[in-house]
C-alpha cells in the first residue's frame, strides 16, 4: 500500500497545546502569587518573551486544579500573606 494511503500523515485537529515549560510556568506564578489575575500572569509572561491568550492562562489553571484569584485570595492564610 502507497504511504500516502496509510494514515501515516494524519494529523489530529486542532491547534497544538501550549509548552509543557510554558504550562509550569504559568502553574508557578499562580502559586508564589496568590493574587494576581489572569492578565497580570499574561503581562509578566509577555515580559519573558511568551504571547499567550488570557483564556489560555484560565485554562492552564483549570487542568491543574487551581482556582481564579479572587478565590485564591481568600484563601490565603495570614502566615503565607506574611512571608
């Protein structure tokens, strides 16, 4: 069979997700940051050279189980809000 019939070429759709390195970064600056929005992480990664989409951030966020800020802060115990 022709290798062009085979399905060795298919590709799934879809946009490719973002960079496993991008993805832990953003995880990072959500923890060490507890209050500090989605555009605030989009501005700082843009500072290091990376251009992502607030919606992106969100759900970087959301796969790893971490909520929006505003209920981040709520959480935040005095003795981390010290540190």
């Amino acid at each position: 069979m022709a290798q062009k019939y085979d399905g060795s070429a298919y590709r799934a759709p879809g946009r490719p997700r973002t960079a496993i390195e991008i993805a832990a970064l953003v995880v990072r600056f959500a923890t060490e940051n507890q209050t500090w929005g989605y555009l605030r992480m989009q501005g700082a990664l843009a500072n290091l050279g990376h251009k992502l989409a607030r919606n992106t951030i969100a759900n970087i966020l959301k796969r790893h189980g971490i909520a929006p800020a505003p209920e981040r802060s709520r959480r935040t115990t005095w003795k981390d809000f010290l540190r």
